[in-house]
C-alpha cells in the first residue's frame, strides 16, 4: 500500500467522533477521574481564593448585594488580604466578580457542588475553544490531539477539582482571539472587552491584541474590534466607581490589611517588584509551580513553532506576544507562587501551546506517511526486479 492509499485508508475509517466529540469524551474523563473519591457538596475544592469567589456569589443570592461582612467568619483578623473596602466602608471582594455573578444559577440549582459544576463546564469549554483554534489550521483529529496533550499533559489537569477564575478568565480571553483570527474583529473585540470584567490583567491583553491588529490587512479590523472594547471596558469602570469610587481602582487597589491591629488599605500594584530573572528562573523550573516541572509535555510546542511563523505569521506573532508578555509581566509579581499547583497566572500561554503543537504532530504524521511511503515504494521496486 502506498502512502497516498495508506492516508486514504485512513481517513476511509475514521469516523465523526475523532474531532470534537472524542475530545469531550476525554475531558468527561478527566473531570470524573478528578473527582473519583473526593468531596463535592462539602467545598473541600474551594481553596486559595476560591472561597472568596463563593462567598461573592452566595451573598448575591441571599442578600442581593457584594458585601461580604456577614457571609466570612472571623472577621478581618482571620481574611484581611482578602476583601477589599468599598467607598462606603463595605468590605467588597477584592476579587473580580464576573465569574461569581455567572455561577448563581449553579449555587442556585445544586448548591455548593454547584461551583463544581460551572468549574467543569468551564474546563469544557476552554477546551472546546482551543479546539476550534487548532482547527484553523490542523485536521480535526489533530486538533483533539494536541487539545488532550496539552489538558492533560500540564498543570490544567489540576484544576478540574476547583473553582477556578483563572480558566473562567482564559474562556473569555481565548473565544475573544478565536474570533479575532476569524476576522470576526467586533464580535471578538466585544468578548475580549468582557474578558476584562473577568481578569484585570485581560485588558493589558486586549489592548496588546488592539495593537497587534494594526499590523494584519485590512487595517479597518482595528477599529472595528476597538468599537467592540469599548462596552466592556466602560462597564468595567462604572462597576469600579460604584464600588471603590473611582473607574480605575479595583478591589486590588483598596484591599484591606491589618497593620498594628488597625484596618488599612494596600494596592497589589506595588507588588510588581520582583526581579525579573528570579521571576523567570522560579516560572520556569519551581518544583511545584513552573511550567518545565509541571508541564514537561508543552515542549513539543517548539517544533511546531517554525511552520507557525512560515505559514501563520501574524498568528504566530500573536499567540506569542499574548504568551510573553503575561509570563514577563508576572515573573515580576511577587505572588506569581500562589497556586496549588502549577502556574494558574499562565493559563492562557500554556492553552496556546496547542496551536504549535497541533503543528508539531501534523509534521509528524506527514513524515510517517512519507516513510510508509518510501517502505512501500522500495519493496515494489524490489519484488520487480
């Protein structure tokens, strides 16, 4: 059999659920596995700032409103660092609360287990945009592929037993690039825009992708996804101002701190004080958080990096300006650490890995095919002679 008939052979037998059906199979799979023999409705997965995303959500849906005073124990000796003063003294999230206005339904339908749930549907649904992603420019096969490599060959398997505003964020962010490589410049600049509700690092992003687009034809696209911004962005600071007074302040701006037993406020922006080459080192080969240890399998990404930047150049020069520029700006965090396992601040540069990846295995099988080929060719010339 030829290289040609041995492809034809093979796509004559694949059949519709090797693409995006085999994929969600696999994260069904993922999920159940996580959750095999562990608590649900006691929120034993609500750790780090989990809880405090919760507690947002429950007090909307009991008291209707974002203050946070009656719905955490101990007072501020027990969660100062965690709540953030609000222009009348309320004791707001520090948090974004995007994420904990869409899980009511969930809290509203099965309660606790309910986080776990939206987190689920979450993870399914990172993984159906990346999919979509890698469809632009690999078979669907592949694209399944290289999604499941990268989901469970990193530390992204960690959080399927969560409450996880960071994949909640990367959703947002990554559907807003998806359809700005569809060339849907509104649509996703509309989406990219709420992203920013999500994450406040996500409007550095999306302003990024704004300047990025002025290099790609037709130049029309700029304006068109800056209009699509603008939305989300003026949403954002009014929800600001009515709660910390300003539109550019954020609970991260007023989160209060006990200093000598009195309440005060800090800003997380004088927290962007780290070296940047010890940020770099720790990001990179931390045992329990950097990308190297936890997620080795994304080195098949640099293959797949050569025809990303022959073929896609602007995509390429996308997906990595996204990806250095969030794992630049946190290796001079001082918290970039604080995750239960692995880099949860680089969600988004890890998820993008799958489009080089996607690349790095298409070039594989082209290659074995090539060989089979040849195999071929040589035992029909020899059975000739």
């Amino acid at each position: 059999m030829t290289a040609r008939g041995f492809a034809q052979r093979l796509r004559e037998i694949q059949v519709p659920w090797t693409g995006l059906p085999l994929l969600l199979c696999l994260v069904a799979a993922w999920s159940l596995f996580s959750l095999w023999g562990r608590e649900i409705s006691s929120g034993a997965f609500l750790i780090g700032d989990c809880p405090y995303y919760a507690s947002a959500t429950v007090s909307l849906w009991h008291d209707h409103d974002l203050n946070l005073e009656n719905q955490i124990r101990g007072g501020l000796a027990v969660h100062a660092k965690q709540v953030a003063l609000g222009r009348g003294g309320e004791w707001y999230p520090k948090h974004p609360v995007l994420m904990s206005v869409f899980s009511i339904p969930f809290y509203a339908a099965f309660g606790t287990a309910g986080f776990l749930i939206f987190n689920s549907l979450m993870m399914a649904l990172l993984a159906i945009v990346l999919w979509m992603i890698c469809r632009l420019y690999v078979s669907p096969e592949i694209a399944t592929g290289a999604v499941a490599l990268v989901i469970g060959g990193s530390f992204l398997r960690a959080y399927f037993y969560n409450f996880s505003p960071d994949i909640f964020a990367a959703v947002l962010v990554l559907g807003g690039v998806l359809l700005i490589l569809k060339r849907k410049n509104l649509a996703g600049g509309l989406v990219l825009g709420v992203s920013v509700l999500a994450k406040v690092t996500n409007l550095f992003v999306s302003l990024l992708v704004l300047a990025l687009l002025c290099f790609r034809r037709p130049r029309p696209s700029v304006l068109a996804a800056g209009v699509g911004l603008l939305p989300g962005i003026a949403l954002w600071m009014v929800v600001n101002l009515a709660m910390f007074g300003s539109p550019t302040a954020t609970g991260y701006d007023r989160t209060i701190v006990l200093q000598e037993g009195v309440a005060t406020t800090v800003s997380h922006r004088g927290f962007f004080d780290l070296p940047l080459l010890e940020g770099i080192r720790g990001q990179l080969l931390d045992p329990r958080a950097g990308i190297l240890t936890t997620s080795p399998l994304l080195l098949l990404a640099l293959p797949g990096l050569v025809p990303l930047f022959r073929r896609h150049r602007w995509d390429g020069l996308l997906f990595l300006g996204i990806s250095e520029f969030l794992f630049l700006l946190f290796s001079t965090y001082r918290w970039w650490s604080t995750s239960h396992y692995g880099n949860r601040f680089l969600v988004v540069p890890v998820a993008l890995t799958a489009v080089p990846i996607a690349l790095a295995l298409e070039g594989m099988r082209k290659s074995i095919l090539s060989a089979w080929g040849a195999r071929e060719a040589a035992l029909l010339a020899s059975r000739s002679r």
